[in-house]
C-alpha cells in the first residue's frame, strides 16, 4: 500500500511538473548552429556541434528558435532553403569570420503547391532574417517570399543586411521578384510591420522590392512596411516566353493596391530598367453579368468549365473547380483552383458545367468583382534615385482610384524622366512633392527633361487624359535641366482641350543650363491656338512665385549613393547638391512637420529642422534649427 501511494504522489507530482513546464522535451527557445562540414547527427547548439544542413534546419527548429549559419559557408538547395517558422531569428552574418552566409538555388520554384515561391518563405508572424546572401542563380524564384500563396495572415517580419540577386531569367510566372511582401490566395489575409533595412536587391528578372497584396481578390492588405536604406539596381533583365523583354516590369521598388503605411527612405535606387520607384493601383472591374438557365451551381460540386470570349490570364481554356457561392458568386474575375490557380472574367458564351446541376451559361446577373484597394499614407522620403528608365511614377489603372503619397527630399538625378505623372483617372488624389531636387541634363528619353506631365519633360504630366480632381502640391523643388525644358506638361496634345493646373506650385527654382535665356524651360502643349513655351524671362507667366535665378549647387562629384550608418552619419556621399549662397536659401515655403527635415542631417545623430520662414529650396538645408535633446551638463561645482 505504501508503494503504491508512493507511487501515485509521484505520478501526481509529475503531473503538477508538467503543467507548470509543459510536456515538451524543449523547456525553452533553442539556438543552432550550422556549418559546412558539420554533423547534422550531433546536437547542433554550438560550434563542436554544428549541423550541416538546411534540410536538418527546416526538420528541427520550431517557434522562438535561433539559427546562426557560418558566414563563410554556402548552401545550394533546391528552393526554398528556410521556410520561416513562427518566432525564429536566421541569421547568417553573426557566426564566424566571413561576411553572409550564401543561400544558392539549384533550381526553379515548385508550382505544385503554391505555398511559397522563394528561397526563404516567410509566412509565420515574429520572423527575423539577418545577412544571408540569396544567390537565386537565375532560377525562376524569388528570392525572399513573404508569401504569396501561403493563404495567411502574419505580422512582424525583419528583414536586415541580405543581398539578394540573379532572380530569374525567363517569365514563368508574376511573382518572381527579388523581395516579395504580399498576398494573393484566399481571402482577407493580412501582413503587418515589415521592416527591410540595409539590404541590395540587384539583377532580377521583374521588380527587385515589391509590397503588392492581390489585384484579384477584395480584403487583402499590407500595413506598417518600412524601407531603409537599401540599395536596388539592374532590374527588369528578364525576358518573356517569347522573347520579349521585361524591362517594363523591371521597378526598384513598387508599391501597389491596399498597402498603407509605406515608408521608403535613405534608398538608393538606379541603372532600373523600369521606373526607379512606382506607386500602382489596379483598377476595380465592371460587374459582370451571369445566370444558371439550365440549373443552379450548389456549394462542393465539382464545375468544370469552358472558356467562351471572356477575358482572361493564365492556364488553359478549360479547367476545373470545386464551387463555392461565396468565393466565386461574390469576388470576380472567377478564381479557378483546380488543378492549377487560374484567373477568368466570365461574359457571354462562357460554359459553366456542374456535376450535378448541369450546364451554366453565362448571360445575365451579375458576378460581383473584386476591390484590392488602394494604396495610402505612402512616404518616399531621403533618396537617391538615378539612371532609371524613369525616376518615379504614377501608375493609375483606369477607373477613378484615390491615393495619398508624400515625396520629400529626394535626390533625382539623370533619369530618363525624373518624375512622371501620366494619363490616368486619380479620382481625388492627394499627393504633397516637398524639396526635391530634381536634376536631369544627361536624359536618354525621346521626350527628354526632368518632369514629364501627361506626356513628357524632366518632370511630366500628361493632363489631356488626367480625370477626376487630383492635387499634386509642388512646392520648394529645384528643377534642373539640360538641353531640354525642365517641365513638360501637356505634351503632344492640343494646349486649347488641356486643363493646366493639377500642379499646386509654390516657391520653386526653374532652370535650363544650355541653350541661354530664349531657351524653353517650361512646355505647356504642342499645338492649338494656346500652345505656349516658356523662357527663363517667362516662366513667372506660368508660375507667378518661380525663382529663376540659377541654383549655385557645390558642385564636384555627383553622389550615387548614401554613406555612413542611420542615425550617425548617413547622408548622401557627396556633397555636389549642398547649397551654401544664393537665392535657393532662406527663399521656400513654410510647410510644417514632417515636411522640415532633409537629406543632409535626418540620417545623422544631430538632425537639423528646417525654420519656419526660413526654407531653403530643394533636398538639402543650409541652416536650420538642432533638433538633438540637450546633454545635461558635466564637472559643475557650486561655491
């Protein structure tokens, strides 16, 4: 008896053991090691022990775990190499003497699933990814995946000091990308507080950093992404199935649909073959009519169907599905799923068949199509963006569609055009370009100038097809060019059918350097009775409070990119823009927090705000107001 209630207390007390510590033979997080030449045998938890594989990484390592890669090892694996689990830090820069652990492909992404497309898959919330190098080695991959079919909803991924490069070579499919944050399966999903710092994206086949939830589907959306100074160039080297470049496709960082709170700063983006930067929306489809005349499609039936004239993308034109009323009744074009992930605009003469309910032509009824949103709260801010096939654009769909972005202190150097506003429908727009400095006199594009407007210039707006009521505040930027107008506005288009004034403008530095004082600095139109061009003399006419006294830049060595460390010393690595006399100082408008920092000291220990009254036109500021909290004092004595 005695045994036995011996027995029991301890079966009890283990009992009281394991639900204070739990059951798992893990009491706490673990950190791993990993090297080439380890031991996947032995345990793994320091140096001695180090395992040898990713294989062995993705079978062990659970939520909250560590995993140190020697930064002197490479691992070539068939994608992807990590797939993230939920609360753990992969870090390949930490261990060892080297500089990143290399993660190289072997081969193409697997299709079969769609649960993942990279070579680090991220679809876990809490996730830190620290100094690998991802050398896709022009694999049809991409190489960061967070995530495009993973069909969930994650929050808190850091992604810090990765190079990433050589993403594919042929179009096989819209997601490969160098660094993907987004969604596109299922429905209602979410990704949260994303962070990318201090990371290069270089030579890929579309876009290098892509935050993009779906254009297919309502209610997914991107939040909280932060951008740091992260460098991305050679994008877009691709080329599709036939033969046909993707240059077009090729952005150093594009925003699109319902993503909020997107912060790009201290980047530099250049040598893209697309634009440097885009924001994008797609445009929300026209219902799309339907009805079942023979019988009604019931829930779990398995439709098969058969592609009349509607319009669509993506697999063959038969396919099957497993119906369901909500998903393909109420969020259009229809989404197919089996056996692959295809995308249909049903109309007229399409042939939905139910296994038990029969044939369905599509006639009348509405199917209803979904909204992917729109982007919002956009900040590109600090940044050097040059020789891209464009500077930065707005990439409207048709279809009134409103945004915000804010564009601040900027460098803009060299592009084809710095900043282009084309035709499109922005419905009520609001989008604030605050103390740019825009300078383009080396322009290969066949509308050449700084800012392009509707149809061309060094800035351009194409305002003959600009709807809706958009206001683009202008406001304190240097506009400089070469031998071509610095403004193009209206380009190609009748003056008389044009509606000027999209262009909020106030205290801004207008400037063509060749070509002398008869030189045409604005272009506004092309032809019709009111086409007009614009002098030095005249461009007070078009913006009564333009300077046009040369802005007396230092000069030397344009810079091409950031020196120096966020929050010490990083600031761009020349100083050819920095103004130290002239009429440029002192001369801007008041605008106001966050609009009164700048690029020669936000990335600095002792940040300088610009003084009310007391602006200086374009990305830098001469004098200012320090903006670093007081020290008390040391070594007082009192008598």
């Amino acid at each position: 008896m005695l045994k036995q209630r011996l027995k029991l207390k301890i079966f009890f007390l283990a009992i009281l053991f394991f639900a204070i510590f739990g059951v798992s033979a893990k009491a706490s997080a673990a950190t791993y090691y990993v090297k080439n030449g380890g031991n996947d045998s032995l345990s793994g938890l320091n140096d001695a022990n180090a395992w040898a594989t990713t294989a062995k990484v993705e079978a062990t390592v659970t939520s909250g775990d560590t995993v140190y890669f020697n930064n002197q090892g490479t691992w070539a694996v068939n994608p992807p190499a990590i797939t993230a689990k939920e609360g753990a830090t992969y870090d390949g820069s930490t261990y060892g003497s080297g500089a990143r652990a290399i993660l190289r492909a072997t081969g193409d992404k697997d299709d079969a699933g769609y649960d993942g497309d990279g070579v680090i898959i991220v679809s876990k919330s809490h996730v830190n990814i620290k100094g690998f190098e991802i050398d896709v080695a022009s694999h049809d991959t991409s190489g960061i995946d967070a995530c495009g079919y993973c069909n969930e909803s994650f929050t808190d991924l850091a992604i810090d000091d990765c190079v990433v490069h050589d993403v594919g070579t042929t179009y096989q499919d819209w997601w490969i990308r160098g660094i993907y944050i987004g969604t596109v399966g299922g429905y209602n999903y979410s990704v949260e507080n994303v962070s990318i710092t201090n990371t290069e994206v270089y030579n890929t086949m579309r876009a290098g950093i892509v935050i993009y939830p779906t254009w297919t589907r309502s209610g997914h959306s991107i939040e909280n992404v932060l951008v740091r100074n992260c460098t991305v160039h050679d994008t877009g080297i691709g080329i599709d199935s036939d033969g046909n470049s993707l240059a077009g496709y090729g952005n150093g960082v594009d925003i699109k649909d319902d993503a909020d709170n997107v912060t790009v700063e201290y980047c530099t983006l250049y040598n893209n073959a697309g634009n440097g930067a885009q924001i994008e929306t797609y445009a929300r489809a026209a219902n799309v009519p339907y009805n079942n005349p023979v019988g009604t499609l019931q829930d779990g039936e398995i439709v098969s169907w058969d592609h009349g004239q509607g319009a669509w993308s993506g697999g063959a034109d038969t396919g099957q599905v497993v119906f369901s009323a909500q998903t393909h009744m109420q969020a259009s074009p229809l989404f197919i799923s089996m056996p692959n992930d295809y995308i249909v605009a049903p109309s007229d003469g399409d042939v939905l068949k139910g296994n038990t309910s029969g044939a369905t032509v599509v006639t009348d009824g509405e199917f209803i199509p979904a909204d992917p949103g729109v982007p919002n709260d956009i900040v590109f801010r600090y940044n050097i963006v040059r020789n891209n096939n464009q500077g930065f654009v707005f990439a409207n769909a048709l279809g009134s569609r409103t945004f915000d972005a804010r564009l601040y202190g900027n460098l803009f150097i060299d592009n084809k055009n710095d900043l282009k506003i084309p035709s499109c429908h922005y419905g009520d727009t609001v989008v604030d370009i605050y103390n740019n400095t825009f300078y383009n006199v080396n322009s290969t594009a066949a509308i050449k100038g700084s800012i392009y407007i509707g149809d061309g210039g060094a800035i351009g707006i194409q305002n003959n097809d600009i709807k809706g009521n958009p206001t683009f505040n202008f406001k304190n930027n240097i506009v400089y060019s070469g031998d071509y107008p610095a403004i193009t506005e209206c380009y190609n288009n009748d003056h008389d059918t044009c509606t000027q004034g999209h262009l909020t403008r106030a205290n801004n530095i207008y400037y063509r350097s060749i070509g002398g004082p008869t030189a045409t600095v604005i272009r506004y139109g092309t032809y019709g009775t009111n086409a007009r061009n614009y002098n030095l003399a005249q461009v007070r006419d078009w913006d009564a409070s333009a300077l046009i006294d040369p802005p007396t830049f230092t000069g030397g060595t344009l810079p091409v990119s950031f020196s120096g460390t966020y929050g010490t010393n990083l600031l761009p690595n020349t100083d050819y823009f920095r103004i130290t006399s002239g009429s440029s100082l002192n001369a801007g408008a008041t605008l106001g927090s966050p609009y009164d920092g700048n690029i020669n000291t936000a990335g600095t220990a002792n940040p300088i705000a610009r003084i009310a009254g007391a602006y200086d036109i374009g990305a830098y500021e001469y004098f200012g107001t320090d903006t670093t909290s007081p020290i008390a004092p040391g070594g007082l004595m009192v008598n």
